[in-house]
C-alpha cells in the first residue's frame, strides 16, 4: 500500500501543534510535512530551494492548506498546483478561519476539493482533522497512475473515456 502522506501549510504555530496531535492519532497518515508560508509550500511540492534534492516523483496524498498565508496566500498556492501536471490532482483542502462566501467561492473556483472553517475549540479542532484524514487518506479514491489520468481523454460529461 503506497504512504499516506499529507503536506500542512499552516503560518499559524498553535494551528500547526493541534494539526500535528490529530494526525499523529490517525491510523491512515504516514508522515506529516509542513510547510508555513505559501512559497514554502511550493518549494517542497516542486523540488525547489531547501527542496531541491526531494524526488518530485513523490507528492502528498492531500494538501491541507491554509489561506492566509505569509509571502504567497493560499489561493495563489491553489492556483499554482492546479496549473502543473504533476500537481493538478492532488486534493487539496482549504482550511482557514474565513467563513466569507467570496473566500470560499474563490477557493472552488480555483480547484479546492475541500473548504473548511477551523473550529476554535481545541476539541473540535483535533476531531475535526481526524475527520479530514480519514477521509481523504482512508475513503477518497485516486488513480495510482496518475501520469495515465492525465493524459486520458475527456468525453461530454466529463468522464475519461
């Protein structure tokens, strides 16, 4: 069975203590990379700067990105993944303290799979996540080849041939 893998961008460091006690109770998450601010984030899913020598071969299986981020925010992170090919497919959750209809509206515009509010109690903050990573790391499906999803064509609906 292929590593479940998640890449939290979060600025925030008490977000970033919670997150990591909820995954680290998760049965479905193998390793937890972290990255705190949006070029960061890009440097580790490209291979760029202190990322250079990781093999891009190897993507997260989710990215749980926040969207007010320090240097690039998490839209312009979203938009960036959703353009390259090696990226496109990854889901990718939204994960902020917004709860305005234009956030949100802008974040399934740009691909997000995923948009939710952070809860402000710690509780609910750690079921919460536990939720997110058994889902997207234990249920959601995605193709194991995805160099094959990519190339597949689309018919009417939508659907690959």
């Amino acid at each position: 069975m292929p590593e479940k893998n998640v890449l939290l961008v979060e600025d925030n460091p008490d977000d970033e203590i919670l997150a990591l006690r909820a995954f680290r109770n998760c049965h479905y998450v193998d390793n937890v990379e972290v990255a705190r601010d949006g070029v960061q984030a890009l440097e580790y899913l490209f291979g760029k700067g202190g990322h250079s020598s990781r093999n891009t071969d190897f993507q997260p299986t989710v990215i749980i990105l926040d969207m007010k981020l320090p240097r690039l925010n998490g839209l312009d992170v979203l938009r960036r993944i959703r353009q390259d090919q090696r990226t496109r497919f990854i889901p990718v959750v939204m994960m902020t303290s917004s709860s305005r209809d234009s956030d949100i509206i802008a974040a399934y515009s740009l691909g997000a799979n995923s948009y939710v509010q952070k809860p402000v109690n710690f509780d609910d903050f750690v079921r919460e996540m536990n939720v997110l990573a058994n889902y997207w790391l234990g249920i959601n499906r995605m193709p194991e080849d995805t160099d094959s999803a990519r190339d597949e064509p689309m018919n009417s609906t939508g659907r690959g041939e």
